[in-house]
C-alpha cells in the first residue's frame, strides 16, 4: 500500500460529516507531528448540531524553515457531506476495488489531504516554511472554518507566500484543470406582504403573488454582464417559490421567493443587493441578502506557472486555468495571500460510491511535493 493511500484511508474511516470536530483531526494530528509539525487545534461555535453556531474544530499546523524562508500553505477541510444510501460498500469503511478507492471524502478531500501530506513528507524541513490550514466546516455554513483560521494566523503573525487549496478540480483526468478565481455568491430571499381575504371579495383583500410574479419576471429578465475573459456570464436564478395557501378560496397574506446570484467580478455582492433590493420595492416587495463570497482572480502569473510545470512533468500536460465552478474556502483565503485550487478528479464528489483512482492518489503526491518545493525556492 502507497503511503498516500494508506493516508487517505486513515482519514476517511473517520467519520466527518460537517460540522466535524474530534477523531479526524486527531488522525490528521498524528500524521503531522511526526513530520516535525507544531500542530493548534481549536473549535469556534457554540450552537445546537444541525445550526450555522454548531461547533466547528480546525487545524493550523507549521513546521518553520530557516528564519527568513518562505512561506507556503496547503488548505482545504476535512468535513464532508452526508453519505446518503446506497453505498456498495460502507460509506466511512474505504474500500479499493479495482483501481478504484471507495468511500465518502474519497475525493472532496480527504484524498487530496492525504497527498498533501505525502508530499511535505519528502520536502526538506531547511527547504522553507510549511503549514496547513484545515477546517472542519467547508461543506456547511463556513462561518466558523477557514475565515476563523484566518483571524488565528493573523494573531500569531503567520502569513503563507502562497496557498494551494486542494479542491476536486481536475475534470476527466487528474490534471486538466486548476481553478485562478471563482465567481461570488449572494443568496437574496423575497418577500411581498398582502392581505388575506376571501376569493369572492378580492376588493376587500390585496393578493401579493401577482406582485412577486411581476418582481420575479423583471429580475429573470436581466441580462447581468456578458462575462470577461476569466469569468462567464453572471447567472441569477429563481430556486424556491412559496405561498404556503392551503385553502383553493383564500387570498394568502404573503408570498415568498428565493433567488441565487453567482456573479463575476464586475459586480459585487452589496451592487446586486442594491440592484435586487431597488426591484423588489418597485413591485412593493422586500430583499433579504446572504453574500457567501465575493469573487477572486489570482491572475496567470508566478503561481500558475509552478503548478503547470509541476503537472506537465507528472502527468505530461499542463492544466487550463479556469474560474468555473461553486465556490470554495478560496474566496477567504485569497485576502490572505495569492490562491489557486488544484486537486483530483471532481466526478464524484458529493455521490454514492464516491471514489478516487488509486494511482491518482501517488500522482498528486508527487506534484504537490514538486508545487511545494518550487514555490519555496523562487
């Protein structure tokens, strides 16, 4: 068995569904000391289970190199999603068969963790400073993971050169795409208050869905941007509708939407929460906004340069850049120091019988050593 492999199965018989906390990191623990690390544990969050105040633990780990090295960080978060059922096998009992390694986090990334590892495993202590900054609270609300990982490093004046997230990015074969940038997120809920009354006498009631309807046709109608040469086209779309009348002869009081914006960087979260809110009093309504991120571009440079070469010399090509996709614990860490995502293959993230190419898992080892050294060393 490939120390990547044995690794990745350490981590993934943890269970970890998010917000998670305890026996993942203290495997993730045990890997690191070892290799010379100084290793913080804390836990933000003092909600109830199954709330966005739910307990989240994180990691910051550090082995320094000579005084006046650089800095360079692997991330990424050691919650996954919920299983689901279905599984071929155990969700959290990974299993290989075949070429293939199964098991939840397979690749969305606990895989991609274990190869970080593997990596600074050969990258020499006198090469420069190495840390990991890993949370436990990526696949839910994010409020307590990385942004609080962020706060501890500025406390302890612990600031990465460059970072490499090792999201799932890789599409159809491990390599063929890193991620520069992504786009921004703002979740905006709608709401249009009426007055209730009977069907018969609409005189006497004010229906407030013809309303959204009018709000909701104006907003589908604009055209955002026509996207940029790094981003697409700024999309918003209408995901939830709501009157909750369960009565065929009643006028409801009130009426609801939610829409989702992923938006380039020609705008920003607050602009298109301006731009929603100014509609939605139009039509006599209200806007609630949630912004999950703002986008981000590390452009093509230094950085991307490093993890093509070291890819090429792997895989025999170099990765496209893109900015496609959800978003990513990028979005905070790029206020910190340059970011790009690079990891494995993303077909089955977040899918029963989600698994990874065994043979990926020592490839990746190997490029991530070489992003490591390479970034040390310029």
């Amino acid at each position: 068995m490939s120390q990547a492999l044995n690794l990745a199965k350490r981590l993934m018989a943890a269970p970890s569904v998010t917000p998670a906390t305890g026996s993942v990191f203290d495997e993730m623990q045990a890997m690191l000391e070892p290799l010379g690390f100084a290793v913080h544990r804390f836990t933000r969050g003092q909600g109830a289970k199954g709330t966005p105040e739910a307990p989240v633990e994180n990691l910051f780990a550090i082995r320094r190199g000579p005084q006046g090295s650089k800095h360079f960080s692997f991330a990424g978060h050691l919650d996954v999603v919920p299983p689901g059922s279905g599984w071929a096998s155990e969700a959290f009992a990974p299993e290989v068969r075949g070429d293939l390694l199964y098991g939840r986090g397979a690749v969305d990334m606990k895989g991609s963790i274990a190869c970080m590892v593997d990596a600074v495993a050969h990258v020499p202590a006198e090469a420069g400073t190495i840390s990991f900054i890993i949370t436990g609270d990526e696949e839910g609300p994010a409020l307590h993971g990385t942004r609080a990982l962020i706060d501890y490093m500025r406390e302890v004046g612990e600031q990465p050169d460059l970072c490499l997230v090792g999201e799932p990015t890789s599409v159809n074969r491990l390599g063929d795409m890193m991620k520069i940038g992504r786009r921004g997120s703002v979740n905006i809920w709608l709401e249009v208050e009426g007055s209730q009354g009977h069907v018969a006498y609409p005189h006497l009631a004010d229906n407030p869905i013809p309303k959204l309807v009018a709000m909701l046709a104006e907003l589908d109608a604009l055209v955002l941007d026509e996207g940029t040469d790094w981003f697409q086209p700024s999309n918003l779309e209408i995901t939830d509708l709501e009157v909750g009348n369960m009565a065929h002869n009643v006028i409801p009081a009130k009426a609801e939407a939610r829409i989702s914006i992923r938006f380039n960087d020609q705008h920003s979260g607050a602009s298109l929460s301006e731009k929603v809110g100014a509609i939605a009093r139009k039509h006599g309504g209200v806007a609630k906004p949630i912004i999950s991120g703002e986008p981000f571009l590390t452009p093509p440079g230094e950085f991307s340069d490093i993890i093509a070469a070291a890819v090429e010399a792997e895989t025999g090509s170099a990765p496209e850049a893109s900015t496609t996709g959800g978003t990513s614990d990028a979005r905070f860490l790029r206020a910190v120091c340059p970011v790009i995502e690079f990891g494995l293959v993303n077909a089955t993230m977040h899918k029963t019988d989600e698994a990874v190419a065994v043979a990926d898992l020592d490839v990746l080892a190997r490029i991530y050593r070489r992003i490591a050294e390479a970034a040390l060393s310029n």
